[in-house]
C-alpha cells in the first residue's frame, strides 16, 4: 500500500512538472510531437531511475559517512552527468538501434533539472530504512524516482497531444506558438491539481 501511494502521488499529486516545476525546459522544448515527447519520457524514465540508484549510494556511503553533505548538489551533478555519458557510450556499443531511437534525448537529459531534482527530493523526503534516519530505503527511492519519471512522460505526452491538436485548430496569430504553449499547459497544471485531495 505504501508503494501505491508513492506512485499516486509521485504521478498525478506532486507532479514534477506540473506542480514542482521541475524540466520546464524539455517540457515546452520537445513537446511540438507525441513521437518525441514519448521519446524523451522513455529516456528521462530510464536515467532518472539508474541516477537515483547511485545517488543513493553516493549520498549513504560517501557523503554520509564522511560528513560533507554539504556537497551533494555538485556531487549529484557530477554523478548523472557521468552516468549520462556512460549511458550514451554503452548503448552506442551495445544497441545501436536503441542509441539511434533515443537520439539527441540522451545527452538533453544532462541538463534535465528534472533528473537532479528527484535524486535531491529523494534524500529530502527521507524514504528511510529500518527507522535510521542517515540509511534510506533503496526500493521506495527508485519507486518515487520512477513514478516521477511516469509522472514527467505523462504530463510532456499529453501537452505534446494537445500542442499537435492546437496546430490543428484556428488560434489567433498572436497567441499561435509560445502564448497558446504556456496556457495550455497552465491548464493543464490545474486539471491535475484536482488530484490533490488523493493522497
């Protein structure tokens, strides 16, 4: 039970996108077609799992035991960047076709705020294990950074649904691309806030 409600409210709730904010830039970046918004989720959903996976060990058995919490956002950053290049070498070599699909995704989720952001609330929201305080618990962290990651790749594939439907439509030449963008997805921010009261 405690599981469902991390991905009730990871996914519709506390929204990383459309509550906290968090990889605005890909948001109304790559959103123009469904195609790449599901891309781009695919991608976010696979590395913003695995960063969450090391930074989690980062943060317990490096930073924790030598005191120097202090340097987890620039130690974090250091870790996905890594991780994203290692990602992009591996599967060059490994799933060329996989490599192709992902295309220009990969290296954008570098500077995905998004990525940093969950490994960052992970350790915030103290998902902890056997009640010590310093040991978080490894599968509800990966649990939360994956049903953020849905969370991301639902929000950026229904905005980018909405935006192939608004090219679609008549809009008046001052609100065509940006300005109809941004209260479309305002819209939609408030259509999940109705998903409050859940949990």
């Amino acid at each position: 039970m405690e599981y469902i409600l991390i991905i009730i409210s990871a996914v519709f709730v506390n929204n990383i996108l459309l509550a906290q904010f968090l990889g605005v830039c890909p948001f109304l970046g790559v959103s123009n077609k469904v195609s790449t918004a599901v891309g781009m989720s695919g991608a976010v959903c696979f590395v913003m799992a695995v960063a969450t996976l090391v930074t989690y060990l980062v943060q317990n058995y490096l930073l924790v035991p030598l005191e120097i919490q202090f340097m987890q956002t620039i130690t974090f950053i250091l870790v996905i960047a890594a991780l994203v290049q290692m990602v992009e070498i591996i599967l060059k070599k490994i799933s060329p076709s996989l490599y192709q699909a992902l295309g220009i995704f990969l290296p954008l989720i570098t500077t995905n705020c998004a990525v940093l952001g969950v490994a960052i609330l992970v350790v915030s929201k103290e998902f902890t294990f056997g009640g010590d305080p310093h040991m978080l618990n490894l599968a509800q962290s990966v649990v939360y950074a994956i049903a953020s990651a849905l969370g991301f790749g639902l929000a950026m594939t229904l905005f980018a649904g909405l935006r192939e439907q608004l090219d679609l439509n008549n809009v008046p030449k001052a609100m065509k691309g940006n300005p109809i963008a941004l209260i479309t997805a305002g819209i939609l921010a408030m259509a999940f806030m109705g998903f409050s009261g859940l949990v």
